[in-house]
C-alpha cells in the first residue's frame, strides 16, 4: 500500500508528464480486479489527450505523498451540431482511491464560501471535475458530455451543474451465449454442447436469412485494415439524420479504431452497387470479471432503410462468433428499429445508460431541443 496522509495537492497535468502519465495509468488499473485486460497506460492517455487529431486534452490528478490517488481527463472530440462541426469535450477517467472517498481534504484550501467550498476542499472527484472542466471551457469548449456510471452520477447532476439528457433513451444491451451461460449457472454445464449447437444453428440461420434479403438487395460486405476514401462521402450524406453526433468521417475511424493503442478493432463497411451504405466497428476485449465479450462499439447506417441494421447485426455476429465469447454487448435505444434487430438477434435490455452535459447555456439547449443524438460505446474512449 501507498504511503497516504489525509491530505491531498491537485497536479494539473496537460503537460502530459510521463512519469505522471505513468502513475496515473498504474493507479487506474490498480481499480480493476486483478487479470483484467489492459484498460489505460501512458500511450493510451497520449493517444486520446495529445496525439488526438481534434486537439489537446486536459488531465488532472490528486497526489497524496507523490501518490496519485484520483484522475479525471477531457477529451476533444469533433462534433455535429446544429448543422456545423464544433470541438466538444468528453469527461471521464474519474476514479478517487477508496481511501480518500469518506476522508481527507485538500491541503490548499479551495476558493469560495459555504458547501460548495466544503464539497471542493473534501471530495477529490468533485475538485477534479470542476477544475478540469474550468479549463476547458476557457479554452472555448462550451459544450462537455459524459456517460457516468452510477457511483458518480449523483455527484455530477447534485454537485456539480451537469444535467442528464432527457430525451435520451440509450440502454445497455447483452446477448449471453451458451459459453457465458454456463459459466454463469454452474447446472447447466451437462448440456452445454446442447446449447452450443442450438446457439450455432440459431445465429447461422439468422445469417442466411439476412444474407438472402441482403442479396435481393445487392449488398456486399468488406472488412477494412484502414478507413476507405468513401467513408467521407456515406458521413456527409448520413450526419443530417442526427442533431448531435461525434463527427464520422475518415479521420475518426483512423484514430478512434485504427490507432487505438491499446484494442484491436473489426471494422466493416456495407455497400450497394459500389456506394458506401454503412460501417460498423467492434472488439473482442475481457470484460473486468475476466470473461471474453464481442463488444459492438459503433454504427453508421442510412437509419431510413429499415432491413439495412438487421443485415449488418447478422453479418458481424456470423463473422466474429467464437467458442469462448461470454456475451455480444451493445448500447442502443433511440432507434426503434435498432432495438427490434437487437432483440431478434437474442439480446436483452439490462440498464439504462444516462448521458449528462455541462448545464451552461449549450448543454441546456441540446438536452431542452436536441432529440436525435447519436451516442454509441465508442463514443466513450474507455472501449
């Protein structure tokens, strides 16, 4: 264990130092369970903070006795909305060392009176938060989203001006195969290779049904080792069917899929008679109970042809069904459609995933005006 005392110094860290980059990732893995696969190293943060094509980011750590005992970061990501491209800001990497969540206190005495003073002088996520996010908005960065879990979502909407979007209706999605449900409920292992059958046949005849319509409809599939030229083109047709969405384009399947440091991605693009229809991205990762998960991470489709997602659903999950796979995982909920393929295909709705933004002029405007987000895993940098 670390040598901590109760107090604590905020170390604004955009400088990107390595050693600081080091302990923090350290730090950060240190809360996963042990064997759990890679999630933050140095590389990693400056991939997304430094390297990152729509700017430099922002990091701030807590340090007890030269210890790091709780991060937060800002990403800048490119952005649709309201029919131009803005740089926007994605909070997260926000962890406090158990240690410190019930005690200790800043050892230079924040600014300001009354409870807000207190909460920023004892609660190191509330003062990395707040200082993190002040930096980026000076620097123009007015609008600042999140998808938190749930340890933190109270703090960001009662302490910290952030406002879950209403309109949002994105859930948790997961399709359990045999492998996953036997691992999970012991008295089902005598007929695993029962239900390893049954799981095969069921996903290949779902894949030659779709690829029968698919056929009708002159689809063909590719799967890509870098983006393609025409990926520019299907983003500047489609962006319109959304009011906010991570800006799609050549540039983002590059670094959010194909330079990721730490995963390795499967992307597919979708055509029709040599046009660009589609482009879906996921990963095989370990889940932090150790278990392998086929992780859809994110889609871009023409939302007004319904048969085009369940093609793509099919097509992916025949392409990357493995013995070992656990579970399929994905987020979905706006789009009916989406939800239905979802369901067809064996997944069920677990629990809802809220997505907040900074409660300043342009975050209340997207969450009062804004019904058609675009919000997908990968729109978090953490898969």
């Amino acid at each position: 264990m670390p040598d901590l005392d109760n107090f604590w110094d905020v170390r604004i860290s955009d400088d990107l130092d390595e050693r600081i980059l080091r302990e923090a990732s350290a730090f950060l893995q240190e809360r996963l369970p042990e064997g759990a696969e890679k999630t933050w190293s140095s590389e990693y943060f400056r991939w997304k903070l430094e390297k990152n094509p729509s700017g430099k980011g922002f990091l701030s750590c807590a340090v007890s006795n030269g210890n790091v005992v709780g991060v937060t970061s800002i990403t800048r990501k490119k952005a649709w909305y309201k029919g131009k491209i803005i740089t926007v800001g994605e909070i997260g990497d926000t962890y406090t060392h158990p240690l410190f969540l019930k005690k200790g206190k800043q050892r230079k005495i924040h600014d300001g009176t009354g409870a807000k003073k207190d909460y920023y002088n004892k609660s190191i996520f509330g003062c990395l938060v707040k200082e993190t996010r002040e930096r980026a908005l000076n620097e123009g960065i007015n609008i600042i989203y999140g998808t938190p879990n749930s340890n933190s979502l109270a703090g960001y909407k009662k302490r910290l001006n952030f406002i879950v979007h209403p309109f949002n209706q994105i859930r948790t999605f997961i399709r359990p195969t045999a492998r996953g449900l036997c691992s999970k409920y012991a008295l089902l292992g005598p007929v695993y290779n029962s239900m390893a059958f049954a799981e095969k046949t069921f996903t290949a005849a779902s894949f030659a049904y779709r690829k029968v319509i698919g056929r009708m409809y002159r689809y063909s599939f590719e799967k890509l080792e870098k983006p393609s030229d025409d990926i520019d083109e299907l983003w500047g047709r489609l962006k319109d069917q959304y009011q906010f969405s991570l800006v799609h384009d050549k540039e983002f399947y590059q670094h959010r899929f194909f330079d990721h440091p730490l995963g390795t991605y499967h992307v597919y693009k979708v055509s029709r008679k040599g046009r660009p229809e589609g482009v879906i991205a996921l990963r095989i990762s370990t889940d932090i109970r150790g278990r392998k998960c086929c992780v859809l991470a994110d889609w871009l489709y023409d939302e007004s042809v319904p048969e085009l997602f369940p093609i793509i659903l099919s097509y992916v999950m025949q392409m990357n069904r493995q013995d070992d796979v656990c579970y399929f995982h994905a987020w979905s909920g706006q789009n009916s459609n989406q939800c239905s393929a979802l369901k067809r295909q064996g997944f069920v709705s677990r629990n809802e995933c809220p997505v907040i933004f900074y409660q300043n002029d342009e975050g209340s405007e997207i969450a009062e005006d804004c019904n058609r987000l675009n919000i997908t895993l990968a729109s978090t940098d953490n898969v």
